[in-house]
C-alpha cells in the first residue's frame, strides 16, 4: 500500500467550485478533494493548495477536458497533484504506476455493489476507498420530508439497521435479509 497522505479520522474538504475551494484553504482541513473544475484550472488549484499547505487531491473522473484514459492520468500526474480519485480501476492503475497516491470511489447501494467493490479493491490496490454514501439515514430524512412515502433498501440485515430506517422516515424497509421478513 502506498504511503499515506493523511492521518485517521481526518476531515476532508470536497469542494466542487472555486468559493468552496477558497473556503477550504481558508479551514483547518489539511486535505481538499477537487471534484470539478476544468483542466486550464488545475494549475492555479495545485499552486494555492500547496502554497497553503493543503494537499489536493483530483477527481479525474469530473474535471473537464481531462480525459479519462492514459494522456489524462499521465497530464495529471505532470501537474503534481497529492493524490488522485477515480471510480475507474483501469485509471487507478495507471495512476498508482505515475506513483500517485489513490483513491477509488465506490457507490455501495446493496449487497452486490458491496461485493463488486470488495473484488475491484482486490485488484486495483488503491491507497483509498471512498464509499459512498456515507450517511443515508440523513437522506431518508430528506426525502421523508417531501410526504412521499420512502422505502429504505440495500444493505439492510439488521433489525437495528431496519430500526433506525424507520427512525429516520422510512415508510418502509425492502432486504434480501431473511432474517428481517
């Protein structure tokens, strides 16, 4: 595993434009995800990251006009950047052989997505794995509050993971867990 850029439980600031960026240099956070811009911007991002101490790490996957294939990963890492995050393996790789730091995003929304990460994880061998989302009771609440009826599904084995779907506005919970019917 390659050397890591940051310490446990640390906050990072993921920014998507250039107010949240600034916001970001200005807080304590010592670690900032870029999560849009365009590549003419990318320069002027890495110069004030670093000139604050920050390191910056790029969503390749959400940068324009950076393309995800082997020219981008390798323009990317000519920028110097402290790390990279992509959902892609095949850029992870890449990434990983420019000796950049990594991190693979994962959508976990049920079991199988669960296990396909864990097998993608398994041949990828990134620094870092982002799931996501982190908190999905907060979007049960969200939605609960628009009087729609939400069903919570995905990921739920537990009566007190049901529980606390329903605590949180579910309506009702959907699981492949036998246990739960």
């Amino acid at each position: 595993m390659e050397q890591a850029l940051f310490t446990e439980k640390t906050i990072i600031a993921a920014v998507r434009s250039k107010k949240e960026f600034d916001a970001a240099l200005n807080s304590r956070s010592q670690v900032i995800f870029l999560l849009s811009g365009t590549i003419s911007e990318l320069p002027a991002f890495l110069h004030a990251a670093h000139k604050c101490s920050k390191k910056l790490f790029l969503h390749l996957d959400m940068i324009e006009g950076l393309a995800g294939d082997a020219a981008g990963v390798e323009y990317a890492a000519g920028l110097a950047p402290d790390g990279i995050i992509s959902t892609r393996g095949n850029l992870i790789k890449l990434a990983k052989g420019y000796g950049l730091c990594t991190v693979q995003r994962f959508f976990i929304v049920d079991g199988r997505s669960v296990e396909t990460a864990l097998d993608t994880l398994r041949k990828t061998k990134p620094a870092y794995a982002e799931l996501m989302p982190g908190l999905v009771c907060k979007a049960i609440r969200a939605f609960s509050a628009t009087g729609l009826p939400v069903i919570a599904g995905g990921l739920i084995t537990t009566s007190d993971e049901a529980k606390a779907a329903f605590a949180s506005g579910a309506y009702a919970v959907s699981t492949s867990a036998e246990t739960l019917w």
